[in-house]
C-alpha cells in the first residue's frame, strides 16, 4: 500500500525532531518497517541537502551538526568561555543549540586547565626523562644476560654432543687404568 508524502513527512519528522526515537520503534508504533522508514529518511536527507535551507527540517540533526570530536580547539574555547556565562536553563538550551553534552564542555575546560598549567609538565618532561633512561639501562641489562645465557646454553649442548660422540672422558680413563 502507497503511503501519502504528509504520511512520510510526518514519520520523518519523528525520527529527526527533538523527542526523536528510533526507526525502529516507531516502526513497531506505527506498523511500518523499520527499512521503510529508514530509506524514507534517507531519502529526505538527500532531497534535502539538494533543496534550498527552508526545508532542512526535514534533515536528521546529526547529519548537519558537527562531532564534538571535530571542533577545533579554537571554537572549543569560545564555547566554553560563553557557556561560562551562562545559567543552568541558558546553558542547556545553549548546549542543545550547539548539539554538544555538558560533558563534552566539561572535558573541553579541563583540556583548557591542563594546558595552562605550566608547573606540572617541567616535572613530568623530568620524570619521563629519568623513567626513559632506566628503561633503556636495563633493556641493554636484559640483552646482555640474553646473550649470555644463549651462549651458555650453546656451551651445553655441543658438550652433550661431544659426550655423545666421543663418549665419556672419565669411563675411558677409568678402563685403562683397569678400574
């Protein structure tokens, strides 16, 4: 059976609005599969990005909104000195607005921190200096031994060989001297 385009539409809109939900419930509200409703949407985003900004309503806000991952540390900074400013109900219609969590702006002002803090890596770049340095002392410790237990082990079995061929010193001796 055809379903209208105010039908789609409004499936569309539930998948991408504010109180979005899945395809896949909806699919079960609504008795649509789930690969209808996803192509519908698909489709809508590609109609979309090919059609003039009134209708980009219809487009899934993940699609249009960058990653927090993506931002460059220069709008990090901007965001988090503006939503330093902000209250609690400005602040979450501001994260929203800019489609980030407030965990994200934390991570983002403990970055800013860490960065500012120049007390604290003078004595990690020594730290990582002196545990580099021991690492290496008793890497070359640990090839040295290496070395000398291979050649000790060489040093065992050409003996067991040698015994093997030429058999036992002490048994040759002990028959010639009739013992």
């Amino acid at each position: 059976m055809p379903y209208s385009e105010n039908f789609k539409r409004k499936m569309i809109q539930k998948l991408t609005g504010p109180d979005a939900v899945s395809a896949t419930s909806l699919s079960k509200q609504v008795d649509v599969s789930q690969t209808t409703l996803s192509k519908w949407l698909k489709k809508a985003s590609i109609v979309t990005s090919n059609v003039n900004l009134n209708n980009l309503a219809l487009m899934r806000p993940s699609m249009t909104s960058k990653r927090p991952e993506d931002w460059s540390p220069e709008e990090k900074l901007k965001i988090t000195l503006e939503a330093a400013s902000l209250s609690d109900q400005q602040l979450g219609a501001f994260l929203r607005q800019k489609g980030i969590h407030e965990t994200h702006l934390q991570q983002w002002r403990l970055q800013m921190l860490n960065g500012l803090d120049k007390t604290a890596s003078p004595k990690k770049n020594k730290r990582n200096a002196a545990d580099t340095k021991k690492i290496r002392s008793l890497e070359k410790d640990l090839k040295r031994k290496e070395k000398a237990l291979a050649e000790t082990a060489a040093l065992l079995v050409l003996k067991k060989k040698a015994q093997a061929i030429w058999g036992d010193e002490e048994e040759s001796t002990a028959r010639r001297n009739g013992k």
